[in-house]
C-alpha cells in the first residue's frame, strides 16, 4: 500500500527515515514501536488511550462471538460500499483498539488506521503492521497525508468529541478522492439528554479529573450502579429508568445475549465515554445534511442510527465529468 505523506503542520514534503519523518522545514517526527507519531504526548485524547490499553479486546468481534461491530459498519457503510472493501484503501479515523479496524481488515481492505491516543498501542497488538496496515498516530483534523488519496474514509464513535464537528468532517473530507465516500456517526440532539441530570452532574466533575484517577471512579459507579440495571434486565421501561437516575450505561436491554462480564465491560467502556469526554456535541439530523451539502457531496444521506446519526457521502468524481 503506497501513501503519501506530507508534514501535517507545513503541509510541505517529508520524507521517511529508519526510526523518523523529517519535513523540508526541519520538523522531526518519530516512529515509536513501529508507529509514526505526530502528537504531543498530552491531549484531550488521554482518557480513551487509557480505555482502550485497558479492554483492548472487549468490542472486537473476535471476542464477543456477536458481529454488534460487524452489523454497525456495515449498515453504516450500506450494501454498495461494504462489497467494495476489498479493493479499497481506507482511512480509519479514530481507530481506537480496532473493533472496525478487525472487519475491514477480514474484507481485504487497505487500511489505514489513525487515532491521537495511546489507543494505538491497542490496535497495533490486536492487528499489527503489515503491507495491508498502517497505524498512525496522528490529530485526525492535522493528518499527514497528501489530500484525496482515500477510497473510504471511515470515522464512527468520534467526531462529536472534538473541538468542531463542522472542523472535523471537513478535515476527513478532504481526504477522500474524487469518486469516493465519507461514512460517519455523531450524536443526534435530543431533549432526553438533558432529563439525565445524574450523568450531566457526573461528567460536570470527571471531565476535569487526572485521566487515571477518572478512570478508577468510573470503575467504582460501574460496580455500584450496574446491579440496579440487572434488576430488570429484560425491561425496556425499568432500563429506561435507570438511565435517568444512575450514571452508569447499560446493555441489559439491548445486547442480553452479551456475557455478564462483557456486560461489566461495555457497560464500563461507553460509561467512560459519555463521563469523560472534554467535547461533546449533538446535531440534528437536517445541521448533518446541511454540513454535507455544503461541503459538495453528492449521494448524501443520513439517518437515525446507532449513536444517533449515521450519515455517508459521495465526492463527486470529476474525471467522469470532464
């Protein structure tokens, strides 16, 4: 798989040492354990790199026995896209320890995987290197890629905690070639979030806590507060309660054929995410519409799915024009 690489802050050439990248202007960037790095080692990023090192196996496919990440890409990716994986070359943004990272890899994919966290560490042990991978990590709004050089860009579970949304899927676009796709996911604005005062309040706290020490409180409201979810586990009105009365997430309801401890474990993981989150950003479904639009896709669409919203595009492909 041949990429190529630009330095992400000058946008001018770089070129590949042994252990390093140096740019035209004198900027160095290190591989590490095999891995390009072009962050800084502290980010807003922090908590999920330690999520992700923690329970790097728990939504792999592979582990669970359930395709749940399986069903999630492919709808999101739909019919057309899904049975072109592989011949394409596809970017994965926010990689994270790789639940998407193992299906489009099982599909014959190119992929490049990327996420600014220590997650990456993760994704490399569950999924190393070779021709068909390459992990990156990297600020997905400051990639070091020369642009429109991917057949799929593919980001799920991330953009709606970055700093602008509008700023991210722009960024992400912009590497998609002419006759390609961007797949994505955010949270869809509703009222209902803002009836679960205990969560709004806990996160009030955590966000601003040292990662380690959020993650550890985290832990301790999952073992807590998830045996009153287990209660009723099979009731979709008693689920429905306990969302608004404890901190914790749960998926009694909605995965029951999930293992009591993948239940503690996913329950732990997507508690960790809405707590911790330092951004966290919702849309309608006609603002995710909008920003598409006005990037210039064609083929748009978008629905409710998943987190929230689920919405893929098309950059139209300008050599079938001319």
């Amino acid at each position: 798989m041949h990429i190529n690489w630009k330095d992400p802050e000058s946008d001018c050439k770089i070129k590949k040492y042994n252990n390093y990248f140096i740019s035209e202007v004198g900027e160095k960037y290190d591989i590490f354990n095999g891995i390009p790095r072009f962050v800084n080692n502290k980010s807003y990023t922090d908590n999920w790199g330690i999520q992700w090192n923690k329970f790097r196996k728990t939504q792999l496919d592979s582990y669970t026995k359930f395709p749940l990440s399986e069903d999630r890409l492919r709808r999101c990716l739909g019919d057309e896209i899904y049975s072109s994986l592989n011949k394409a070359i596809v970017l994965e943004a926010g990689c994270g320890a790789g639940r998407f990272t193992e299906i489009l890899l099982a599909n014959t994919a190119k992929v490049v995987s990327v996420d600014m966290s220590s997650a990456v560490e993760a994704n490399q042990k569950n999924f190393p290197q070779n021709e068909q991978h390459f992990i990156v990590q990297s600020n997905i709004l400051k990639l070091p890629f020369v642009t429109q050089q991917f057949d799929i860009v593919i980001c799920l579970g991330v953009i709606q905690g970055t700093p602008s949304p509008e700023t991210t899927i722009k960024a992400l676009y912009g590497h998609v070639k002419p006759g390609g796709w961007l797949v994505l996911d955010h949270y869809i604005f509703s009222l209902s979030y803002y009836t679960q005062i205990v969560k709004i309040i806990s996160r009030l706290i955590l966000r601003y806590i040292e990662p380690k020490k959020a993650f550890e409180t985290v832990n301790l409201l999952t073992e807590v507060f998830l045996p009153l979810h287990r209660i009723a586990k099979s009731s979709r009105l008693w689920q429905a309660i306990m969302r608004r009365v404890t901190p914790v997430v749960s998926y009694y309801y909605d995965f029951p054929d999930l293992s009591e401890e993948l239940q503690k474990e996913w329950a732990f993981l997507d508690t960790h995410d809405i707590l911790t989150d330092y951004y966290k950003h919702f849309l309608t479904l006609d603002q995710m519409s909008t920003i598409l639009e006005n990037l210039g896709m064609e083929r748009i669409q978008c629905w409710r799915g998943g987190i929230g919203i689920e919405a893929r595009g098309r950059r139209p492909d300008t050599n079938l024009r001319s």
